[in-house]
C-alpha cells in the first residue's frame, strides 16, 4: 500500500494512479492506493499521480515516463474544451490520456501541428493519438459539452 501522505500529498485529497509502462489508469483513490502487481514485461512501475478534479483533465501523455513532465507545455480547462500545447517528435506517435468526468461528454479534438489518428475510451478515460507533423510544438483543444449526470464512475483498483 502507498500511503498519498507519504509522498508529501494531502491524504483527504482524491487522486487519479496513472501506470506509465502498462499505460493503465488504476483508478481514483483517497488517502492510498495499492499498485497491483507489476507487468512482467516491464518489470517495475511509474506512476503518474494527479489530483482528481471535477472537469476534465490531462492524466499523462505517452511522450515520457513524467507522463508529461517535459513535454506538457501547457493545459488549462476553460469550461468547454481542455485546451493546450505539447513538443512532440515527428514519426513518434503522441497519446494524450484525458479524464471524461461525470457530467461531460468528450466532442472532438482542435490540432494545429498534428493530425488525430485515433480516439479510444476505457471507461472515463479518452485516449488521444495524435500524428506530429514535424517535431516541435502541437497546439490542442479537446472539446466537452456538459451532458447530464450518470451515476458516479470508478475504476476499481487492482
């Protein structure tokens, strides 16, 4: 068990556990989490830990094993699309992870420097492969639209 107190975070916060090597979300937990075991093709484990909010949110991104840290420009929620900027590199394939909470529906993805060649959900989770033109920055914006509220989504832990 990995105590959110022990890594400096406040315990009576939710947060979302990203697993970067298997690039599965284990779900939104308060206070701990138990990481499950670990994928022997990898044989170890990063986790991307970000609070959980209320609109939608970048989880991580594919291009690091920070799930974001050098290549997550910018992302910032607007009350209708998540919108930002990320450096990616040309011929490598740029996932974006992005949380589909209760009450908003994922409607599509604005790119400047990339075309979108794929778009899968698993759960309340949009995954968003994007094709870099060149290498440099891609400007996005993915869209929500508020749709009424479902009963409240969980992904159980491992």
């Amino acid at each position: 068990e990995i105590r959110f107190a022990d890594l400096g975070l406040d315990p009576a916060r939710e947060y979302f556990v990203f697993e970067f090597w298997s690039k599965r979300l284990l779900g939104s937990f308060g206070g701990s989490f138990r990481p499950g075991p670990v994928d022997p093709r990898f044989r170890s484990q990063a986790f991307c830990i970000r609070e959980r909010r209320a609109v939608p949110q970048v989880i991580a991104t594919s291009r690091h094993v920070t799930a974001g840290g050098p290549d997550l420009l910018d992302a910032s929620w607007n009350g209708a699309a998540l919108a930002g900027r990320s450096l990616v590199v040309k011929g490598d394939p740029y996932i974006l992870y992005l949380t589909e909470p209760d009450g908003w529906a994922y409607q599509g993805l604005d790119l400047r420097g990339a075309k979108l060649v794929r778009t899968e959900r698993e759960g309340r989770l949009v995954r968003l492969t994007l094709e870099p033109e060149t290498a440099g920055e891609v400007s996005w914006a993915a869209r929500f639209a508020a749709s009424p509220p479902a009963a409240e989504w969980q992904i159980e832990p491992i």
